[in-house]
C-alpha cells in the first residue's frame, strides 16, 4: 500500500538522492537533468 503524505525534514536527504538519480530525474518533468542539494531541498 503507498501512503501520500507531506514531504518532512527527514525526507529531504532521501529526495536530493531520488532528484539526481538520472534514471528517476527524467520522469519529473520539471528542470530534467538538473541536480540539487541538501540546501537546494531545505529552501
């Protein structure tokens, strides 16, 4: 079962993983190719 929630504080590390992933980055739509950061993501 997927469980939709808020992003958390402690979900930022997992998602600056999953945004440079190349492979998962190219099915977001938004700014492909492009990487980012712990700072980036605290934003």
């Amino acid at each position: 079962m997927i469980k939709i929630r808020m992003h958390k504080k402690i979900d930022i590390p997992f998602r600056v993983k999953w945004l440079n992933n190349p492979k998962a980055n190219k099915f977001t739509g938004d700014n492909i190719g492009e990487t980012t950061t712990l700072n980036k993501q605290k934003e």
